[in-house]
C-alpha cells in the first residue's frame, strides 16, 4: 500500500534542499533560480519508530524493515501556474496525484538567495500557491460538471449523486475556500477520485534559519497561527541543517543535533506528522526472520490490513492473533503473553490498533 506526499511551494523556499535531506540522497537539483526542478523527483524514507528495535530484540529478529512513505519533489509554482504561466500545467498536474501536500514557506531572510516574489512573507506565498490551486481545481469541475448536470436532469442516477458531491465543492471554491472545507461526510473516497489538489491535507514546513531551528521565529508563529485557523499541521525546519544531518554518520548525529538545541530530526518529525496528515497507522508483525512494521489507514478491518502483506491472506483469512505492543513487551514477547491471557483471537470486523503485534490465520 502506498503512500506519498507531494512537497510543493514558491521556487527558492528550499523545496529541494528538504527532499534531499528526507532521501539523504542529492537526487533533487538545488539550485538559486526557479524551475530548477524540471520533472518530480521520488523518494521513499523509513518512518522513524523506535517500536521495532524493542520487539526485535524480543523475537530475535535478524532485521527490522520499516514502513515507509514517499516523497515527490515538485517543481515551484508561481503565480498564474493555473493558466499555465511558469512550468503550471505540468506539475499541477503532478500534485493531483499525490494523497497529501507538504507546502513548504521560506521563512529565513538571506540576501543571496533570491525570492521570486522580491521579499520574504510566507503567508502571502501560502495564499498563492493555495489560490492557484484554487483556480486549476475550479476550471476542473466546471468543466467535468455541465454535462453531469444535463445527465442528472434526465434522471442519470449516477450523473445526480455526481452532481450533488461536485455543486457545493465548486460553491466553495468560488468563495475563495479549498475544497477540503466542504467534502460531505461519508464521501471523501469519491472525492478523492474527482483528484482536486486543495481537498488534500496540508502540512506546513516552516524553513528557518539556523540560530531558529529550535524555537522558530516570528515568521514560522504566523504560519501557526494560520494552520491553527485552517485546522492543518505545521512544523519548523531548517533545511538547510536537516541536509547537513543526512550526510553526517548515523552515530555523530544526536550529538550534532542536540548542540543545536534540538532533540530530535527536523526530518524525523516531518516524516511522523506526513504520517498522522494521511491518518494512517501501524501494525506489526515479529518472527525470527524479521521483525517488520506495515502501514494501514485508522479504522482498516483485519482482513483488508492482512490484504498489505499479501491479498490471498485476505482471501482466505480466518482470524489473526493479536497482542497489543505494551502486553508484547510486558511478558517478554508472544509465549508470556499468551500465558496471561493477553493474546486475544480476533475476527474478520476488528479494527486493528495502531502497534497491534499480529499473526494471521488463513486458508487458500
């Protein structure tokens, strides 16, 4: 099952110096001058989860495999990219494929690298790039919605249930709203099918200066401010420092980072709230091979979350054991389990529980 989340914003906000540090790889041009990035650069990173090395080194596991989501670069956008201006069409058309936008502000001030739009102020460049998507989404239901409409006055059944997901998302896009603002309850996969870019999540990556990687600075606190109103999600980075930790050897980097104040990766924690925007979570399994992590959405019964591992475990499934990871490690693993109760039989509606340790029972 995968997982990725577009990195969008203003040519020169560090768009491409972040993507290299997530992949730790120099994948993506970083360059001082816009459309430096010309196709979508994709990169797949480990969700940090310090779960697995616990139930590793119970089940005595020779290795650990990570969940994981992807990456895509995107090339900056500029203002009139709905009509084409700059490189638009083309990676407008890259950020509807993606299932989350990670949009990142500049929010450092620096005189040698440029700004497209010839000073720094990230929510005026927040609102452009959200208004030009705004304006691709518009042009792309009313062009999708007459011929829906003529179809559901002639009683198209089909055409009318369309219609009545399309009229109020279009409704807000006019009154200068994302489409995110009116998805009806119940009907988010069939939004989510229609492909607009402002229905998905939106995490915030405040890009500082160095001395404010820890605290931020008065630039990150009103995109704060902004994603409390919105209801998003936003963390402070500085790119530039997180692209110098993915260089550094894995043992060298606390030290790095904790002489900075910080106590975690800016990286770490980009990875862990794209994780949360998507409302995805983790089941495990553990056995002498591997210990391994695999991701599912919040709410996924036990036959679709056995359906990641392979779809003839869905086809066939039985039922699956389940310990919770606290009572996992409390009793030492799955036979101290079992021993005081705690590994329950669970059928075909549980909803599996972010750290749930399962093995499926199944037959084709």
């Amino acid at each position: 099952m995968g997982f990725n989340c577009g990195i969008v914003g203003l040519p020169n906000v560090g768009k491409s110096t972040l993507f290299n540090a997530l992949t730790a790889t120099a994948a993506a041009q970083a360059a001082n001058y816009p459309f430096c990035t010309i196709e979508p650069n994709v990169g797949r990173v480990a969700v940090p989860d310090p779960r697995l090395q616990a139930l590793a080194t119970i089940g005595k596991s020779q290795k650990i495999v990570p969940t994981s989501l992807e990456f895509v670069d995107i090339a900056g956008l500029v203002r009139g990219a709905s009509r084409g201006e700059g490189l638009g069409n083309q990676f407008l058309a890259n950020i509807r494929e993606v299932d989350a936008i990670i949009h990142v502000l500049r929010c450092f001030e620096d005189d040698d690298v440029t700004h497209v739009e010839g000073s720094v102020d990230p929510i005026r460049d927040a609102d452009t790039v959200e208004t030009e998507l705004m304006l691709a989404d518009m042009d792309s239901l009313e062009k999708r919605l007459l011929p829906l409409q003529k179809k559901a006055k002639n009683n198209d059944r089909d055409a009318q249930a369309q219609v009545a997901i399309m009229e109020p998302l279009l409704e807000v896009l006019r009154a200068g709203q994302p489409a995110r603002t009116a998805i009806p309850k119940g009907e988010e996969e069939a939004v989510r099918r229609l492909q607009l870019m402002t229905s998905k999540p939106v995490l915030y990556v405040c890009n500082v200066e160095e001395a404010a990687a820890a605290t931020g600075n008065a630039q990150s606190e009103r995109v704060a401010a902004k994603a409390r109103a919105e209801g998003a999600a936003m963390v402070v980075v500085s790119a530039a420092i997180e692209a110098e930790v993915s260089q550094l050897p894995e043992a060298d980097r606390t030290e790095f980072l904790e002489g900075l104040g910080l106590s975690d990766s800016g990286l770490d924690r980009v990875i862990a709230a794209g994780y949360r925007l998507l409302g995805l979570t983790t089941y495990f399994t553990v056995g002498p091979k591997e210990t391994r992590a695999w991701t599912i959405t919040v709410g996924t019964k036990a036959p679709q979350a056995a359906a990641v591992i392979h779809n003839d475990f869905e086809r066939g499934f039985i039922a699956c054991e389940t310990i919770a990871f606290d009572d996992y490690i409390a009793f030492k693993g799955e036979v101290g389990a079992k021993e005081v109760g705690k590994m329950r039989i669970e059928g075909r509606e549980y909803l599996v529980k972010d750290g749930d340790v399962l093995l499926f029972r199944f037959n084709v």
